[in-house]
C-alpha cells in the first residue's frame, strides 16, 4: 500500500553559478564530469507516476529563519543547487565525493523527518534514482562498481528511536490523549507529513516525565504541576497486544527504513480511489492502534487478523517484485513470531505495574457500579464543600485488595491562576493533566461534565435530577497557567469511550450562556503591574487541587477572549402616570389621603385599629422578577380592612423614591464572586449535603440538627442556660418534656473549662506567691523586732550596772548602816530580785507577742485546694 503523500512548499531552483573558481585543478575526466551531470539533470527531470516531483523539496538547503533547529540536527547540509554548483566550478576531486553529497540528500531526510512525512518518501525515490543512475555509469564503464556504492553515513533512527532533539511543546494540547498509547507502544504520535516536522524524542520526553516524577515526591507544590498520565493497568492479553505491536516497528528493510512505514495509515482517498475500489476492507498500523486503545480486541487472535488483513492488502495491490509486496511479506513473518513468542509466556509477565489488577468491569461501591468514562466527585481535602469533578480513566485492584480509580481532574475557575478581568461560564470547570489514584472509599457522588457546544441545549437525561451538571470549554496548563481552547471533545475522554454517546433531554428553550466575572478577582492589589511574574496558586493537601488560585494584570494572551461587553443600562423610565382620584366612599364624602402617603416623605407606619383608604396604585405594576432585589421596607397600598404592618422597631421605613413606579429591572444573577468573597452574616447554616456526610453518627449526636438530620451551625455561641447540655452531660434534647435545650457545643464546653481551669490555676498561683512573701515578711519583722528588745534588754542591764557602779558606793554605805556585817548578803538579795522582776516582764512580752501571731494565723480557715479566705466570726 503505497503511504500518502504530502505536497510540500519549497523554493524552485534557481540558477546560481558559482564565481569563484576551484582552488585546485581537478584531474577527472571530462567524461566523468559529463556523466556527474547526466545525474543530476536526471534527478531533476524524474517525476512519478502520478507527475510528483521528488527532487522539489530538496532543490535548495532549508532555510535558516525557517527551520533554525535543521542545523542543529543536520550538521552537513546538502541541496542539489549544492552539488550543481560543485560541478560547474569542478571542485569535484574524486567522485567518491560526488557519490557522498549526492547521498547526503537522502540520508538528511531519513535522519530528520520521520518515515510518513513527504520529504522521507521522496528521499527514498531520489536514493532509488541515484543507485540506478550510477549503475548505468558502471555498465557504460565510466566509473567502478566500487565508485558506485553508497557510502555509510551514519545510522537512520527508526520511529521509536530518540532523535537529535526535544521539539518544543505544542500550544494546541487538543491530541494530548491521543499520544497516549502512542508513548506505551514506544512510538511517536503522528505528525504532519512534509518538511519541517522534525522527530520528536521520546526517550527525552520520558526522562523529563521520570524526573517529575521523582521530584514529585518532594514536598515542593510547584512539582505537583507536572502532567501526568493514566497508569499502565493492562490484562494480559492486552499486554501481549501491545508487545507485538511495539515488535513490528522495529524491523527494517535492506535500505535501513522501517517495514511499518509503509502501513503507518490509509492511503488518502481524494488521491487514491482506486485503492479502495479494490481493497474492500483497508486497514493500517494507526487503525490497530487505535482499536487497541479503545479495547476492541478481546483476544490475541483477533488482533492478529487484522494485522494478517493489513498485510495481505498490501500483497493484494501491490506488484510481487515491488518492495511493499516484500515488506508487507516480512512484516507478516515477523508479527507471527512475535505473537507466538507472547503466546508462550506465562500472565504474569504482564502484569500491571505495582500488582495492579484492571478491573474492567467497573467497581461496585455503596450500591453504584463505577466504570471508565464515569464522571464522579471525588473528596477534596482541601475544601469538602467543592468535591473535584473528575472522570474515571482507570479501575484496578492493588496487590493488597484495596480498590482504585484513576481519574482525571478538572479545576474550577477560583482553583486557576488567570487575568483578573476573565469570566467563566456558571458551572463552568477546565480540564487539567492531571490524572490522580484515589481510593473508591473517596467517591462522594456523580455528576456530569459537558461540552459547552451541547451545555445550553438540553441535560443528560441517563443522570437523576439532583446530579450536578458542569461545562467545559478549555484546557488549563498548570505548567504555562494558560487556558487552550478545547478543538474536540472526544480527545478529552478516555479511548474506552470516545465513540459513544449520551441521550439528552433538550430544554423548552436553549439555555442562556452568560459569563461571570472571576470569583477571585478581588485578589488582586493595586500594586501588581502586566510586567509581574506569573503568581502561584496557593496548595494545600498533596493529593489535592490548590486552596485558591490567582490573578495577574499580564497582557491578554492572543487565545484568550476579551471579557464581555457590560451590559448596557436600561433606556430612562417613563413618568409615572397621572394619578386618578377615585370617587369618594359615600360614607366618607370629605376624605382626603392620609399625610404619610406623600411621595415626598414618609414616616414609619403606625398601628391603626380603624380602616385607612388610599387612592387605588395607577403605576405600572411590578413584573414577577421583581423578587430577586433585596428586601425593603416600602409602602404598599392598603386595603379597605383594618391592617397593622410589622415594621422593625431598630429601623424606620425608607421613603421611596419619585420613580416609585418605574419597571424594575431584568433579573440579574448573583455573580459567585459576591458568595465567595465572603458569605452574609446569618444565625443559622448548615454544611452541603457533601460535607455533612462526612460527619460520623457519634459525633452528629452530639449537636443540634434540622429536619433532615444535618447539623446545625450557629454564627455565635448562645447564653449558657442552667441545666443546658445536662450539665456537662453533652447531652442536647431533653428526655423527660420531649423539648430541646439550648446549649453550647462540646467542643465550646471543653474550651470553657479549659479556660476556667487555667483561670483558677494562675489564681492559687498567684495566691501561693503572696503567701510566700507575707510569711517571709512576717518572720523578718519577727526578727526584726526580736533583736530590738534584745537589744533593749542588754542597754537596760548596762544601765543597771552602770547605775550599780555609780551608786555603788553609796549603796554599800547605806547597806552597811543598815545591814551592819549581813551587808552584802542582803544587797546580793535585793540584787536578785531586781533582775527577777526583769526577767518576768521579758516573757511575759514574749508571751503576749506569740499570742498575737496565733490569733493571726488562726483567723483564716482553708478550704479545698483552692485556698478560699473566709473570716471568722
């Protein structure tokens, strides 16, 4: 089967003659120069069957603005204006050195471009017509067979080979996951035939993935941007498949061109119809692929037929002595060998990587079956109230039994780093690559995601009516932070499911698709400049999306779309129309309206227990959306009945104003900007249906809940009521009157305590160190005032004796006048009871000063640990 060819763009030849002559004389023969030239002409005048020119493309050496990585790959540059030029001037000095340039053309071809591409195809003609040109040499006996042969100028990469060079990353991500098998097979995704697509290296790219991988492990969240892929989760059939399938791209023929190449696709139709009147059923290597990666084959043998039914098409079209007929021949032995090899080989061989287990079947959990292509919410840790909508790509078990799905996750706008002026449809999610293991356990429910081209019509109608339903327009790279529009919704879904599809129940009416400004917009400072980095995204758990992502003021990106026109302002409200007095009541015939009805001013309304009239309301009445404005007081007419409005003591009524009877305007959405900036200020909520699922029984017990069990959340703490929470007893409904008890939360309780404990801790603290410092007071003052009387004592007994010493002599004078001989014996005695008498008023001060300190201590009373003070009566 001859392979498609590509027209290619490249510049005619052009006659340009060297001007300089050869620097050395040439020794060949003119008859040599003359055959050089028959050569060249010929390559030049060669066209194929069908008037293709092979020699086009390579008239002149690629251009260097053009293609500037071609001379990074291709370090010897040849064109036929090249080798024209050598030949006019002679520089030829062998020619072996013409046989090498003119090689060189082909062979730069098959080392660049890959074996589908135009330029490769017709390097193979331009080798073929060489080979036969420089034979015909030979048979005229102008050059030797040994001239003739073509040397050997280095080994061509085959398709799975690593190229020179790591092609830039693709803007348009549309065939992402179409590479995927690609990559598994060891294979290249298909590329654009003609010049200028330069291979890309596989290997390189799987070393780069390795060692995100690895540096993913770190605990750096900017590693966590990296793309990911699906898990190789085969069986073993499939693991056989996809070993033959990577066998029979390597082959190669005598020229060194891969057997595969002839059969990597279809022969286009517009350029061939005559090889499908003949080949009833085609079929080509990217037909095997693709029919492989969508689980067509459920056995070996079956795909062993198609790859028979390729080849022998091949045999079929072809001539015997042709070579597709000889490749096709080869490719067909070898694929067999191959198959019997896998066939020969133990299951376990082809097992999964880590031990897992496919289940393809899908996994039944809590009564639901999950299968690939199940749109499911999966917990995020980061936020339970915004569970991750993501898509089921794999189902497997692990070497320990547990279950797994890997999905693919999609990101909400507020998850995303973007402009700050960018709106999102509502709903609206952006698909990323990242795709994560989850346990099934971390499914909270389903939900649905679809193309936006089929959002606005009508909903899913194989989902309830509760299943959230989400829209999706582009791709987000977490690498660049930019958004891709999505070209093909199929390549966004696994293989296993992208040829079916889903019915629908169309709405009465296409739904309207309006976008909203960024929920985070109010992230950005006034400080940020369009010459700023690019902000990150604020990351939380691992296996998680960001907590918030960010905004930035950089120029707009030339993909993206301009935000929305603001809509413009209603046109000015009509005057209101005259109002029309209605005929007086007869039992009234001097009414006149009530002061307080003025349009100019108003005053709170007041309790009447007698019937007001007004006039009837002529304005245009209110349309029906006029219930999406927030609530005011107003007044209203009044019936002809006795009615008391309820009017709020804390705020008198506004008066309306003079376009009271203005038409009110068209229903406007609140933006989910005003809910994320910052929820309004309520009594009493309640977690989504999600978040309160999570909540065990025994801890949901413990709290108040609504009528449908979920537990109640109060913006402030009530007043702790005696007997609330039984207390302590965390108990919050009352048995005995069947009534509820207000009362604090368990965790409030335990903090309360918490604090109240701490509180008396630092009082008997604080009370243990003043007790310290008073009993270290007293004993110094205790000292203190031991030493002084002390002290008064011994000045007292110096002032005895000195009193003795002066009077001494007196005394024993009038002693011995008295007392005669018996003297002394009486002054000793006298003596004696003198210090008697100061010796008992000592103690008795002692004794009066440890009394004082004992009633002292006695006078407080200690109670407990706590060391209350209580004064005795």
């Amino acid at each position: 089967m001859a392979p498609k060819r590509a027209s290619t763009s490249a510049s005619p030849e052009r006659e340009e003659d060297a001007a300089q002559g050869p620097k050395q004389a040439s020794t060949l023969p003119d008859e040599v120069w003359t055959g050089m030239l028959d050569v060249l002409n010929h390559i030049y005048d060669f066209r194929t069957s069908d008037g293709h020119d092979p020699s086009k493309v390579f008239h002149r050496k690629v251009n260097k603005r053009a293609l500037p990585g071609y001379y990074d790959v291709i370090k010897e540059p040849v064109a036929l204006s090249t080798i024209k030029a050598k030949i006019n001037n002679k520089e030829y000095m062998t020619i072996q050195d013409f046989v090498r340039d003119f090689a060189l053309i082909p062979h730069n071809a098959f080392v660049y471009n890959l074996p589908d591409a135009g330029a490769y195809q017709d390097g193979v003609v331009v080798k073929q017509q060489l080979e036969d040109q420089l034979k015909r040499l030979v048979e005229k006996n102008v050059i030797t067979e040994e001239d003739a042969k073509l040397p050997y100028l280095g080994e061509i990469p085959a398709a799975d080979d690593p190229p020179v060079e790591d092609e830039e990353e693709d803007d348009d991500e549309d065939e992402d996951e179409d590479d995927e098998a690609d990559e598994e097979l060891g294979d290249e995704p298909p590329k654009k035939r003609g010049r200028g697509r330069p291979r890309k290296s596989s290997i390189v790219k799987r070393e780069k993935e390795a060692a995100a991988s690895k540096d993913d492990k770190n605990d750096d969240p900017e590693t966590r941007k990296k793309r990911g892929r699906p898990p190789k989760v085969l069986t073993p059939t499939e693991g056989r498949i996809q070993t033959v399938l990577k066998g029979i791209r390597k082959p190669k023929n005598r020229e060194g061109v891969a057997l595969i190449s002839h059969f990597e696709r279809l022969p286009d139709k517009s350029a061939m119809p005559e090889y499908f009147q003949e080949i009833k059923n085609p079929m080509a290597y990217d037909v095997l692929k693709r029919k492989y990666k969508r689980k067509k084959y459920q056995s070996l043998e079956q795909f062993m037929k198609d790859v028979d039914l390729m080849c022998e098409n091949a045999r079929q079209y072809n001539e015997d002595a042709s070579q597709i007929y000889k490749d096709a021949v080869t490719l067909q032995s070898e694929a067999h060998r191959l198959a019997d090899e896998v066939r020969a080989r133990p299951d376990t061989e082809y097992a999964g990587d880590e031990g897992r287990m496919p289940m393809p079947e899908g996994i039944l959990h809590n009564g639901e079956l999950y299968k690939v292509g199940d749109w499911v919410l999966i917990q995020n840790v980061n936020d339970l109230t915004k569970p991750i909508p993501t898509q089921i790509y794999r189902t497997y078990q692990d070497a320990q039994g547990g279950k797994w799905v890997n999905v693919c996750w999609y990101y909400r706008p507020e998850q995303t780093v973007h402009r700050f002026d960018k709106h999102f449809l509502e709903n609206e999610v952006v698909k990323t690559g990242q795709y994560r293991d989850h346990r099934i356990d971390e499914i909270v429910g389903r939900c649905f995601i679809m193309f936006v081209t089929r959002y606005f019509k009508g909903r899913p109608s194989s989902i309830s009516p509760d299943t959230e339903v989400f829209v999706c327009d582009a791709r987000y790279n977490e690498e660049k932070l930019t958004f891709n529009k999505i070209k093909t919704w199929a390549s966004c879904l696994p293989d296993e499911v992208r040829d079916k599809d889903y019915a629908m129940e169309p709405f009465p009416a296409p739904r309207k698709m309006k976008k909203y400004p960024s929920a985070i917009a109010y992230l950005l400072k006034d400080e940020q400049k369009e010459t700023d980095e690019l902000p990150k995204p604020e990351w939380g758990a691992e296996n998680a999306p960001p907590k918030i992502g960010a905004v930035h003021r950089r120029p707009r990106d030339a993909r993206d779309s301009p935000p929305p026109e603001p809509t413009p302002p209603p046109p000015p409200t009509p005057p209101p129309a005259p109002v029309q007095r209605a005929p007086d009541p007869p039992q009234r015939p001097s009414f006149s309206p009530a002061p307080q009805q003025s349009a100019s001013h108003q005053s709170p309304l007041r309790p009447s227990s007698r019937p007001t009239f007004t006039q009837p309301y002529t304005g245009t009445p209110p349309q029906p959306n006029i219930q999406a404005r927030p609530f005011a007081p107003s007044t209203f007419p009044q019936t002809p009945s006795a009615f008391t409005p309820q009017v709020p003591r804390h705020q008198p009524l506004q008066p309306l104003p003079a376009t009271a009877g203005a038409i009110p305007g068209p229903f406007q959405p609140t933006p989910s900007a005003a809910s994320y900036r910052g929820p309004a200020t309520v009594e009493v909520y309640t977690l989504p249906e999600t978040a309160d699922a999570g909540i065990p029984d025994e801890i949901r017990y413990l709290f108040h809940t609504d009528e449908a069990g979920k537990v109640l959340f109060f913006a402030a703490p009530p007043v702790w009521q005696e007997g609330g929470m039984k207390s302590l007893g965390l108990e919050t409904k009352g048995e005995g009157e069947g009534e509820e008890v207000l009362g604090h939360s368990a965790r409030y309780l335990a903090a309360k305590l918490r604090r109240r404990q701490e509180v008396e801790d630092r009082r008997r603290e604080r009370g243990r160190e003043r007790e310290v410092k008073r009993e270290a007071r007293e004993k110094r003052e205790r000292d203190e005032r031991g030493e002084v009387e002390t002290e008064v004592m011994r000045a007292k007994r110096r002032a005895v004796e000195r009193v003795g010493e002066l009077l001494g002599s007196e005394v024993m004078g009038t002693y011995q006048s008295l007392f005669g001989g018996e003297w002394k014996r009486e002054l000793e005695r006298r003596q004696g009871e003198l210090e008697a008498v100061w010796e008992e008023k000592g103690r008795r001060e002692e004794e009066v000063v440890r009394a004082r300190r004992e009633r002292e201590e006695t006078k407080k009373v200690r109670f407990g640990p706590v060391g209350l003070g209580v004064e005795r009566a």
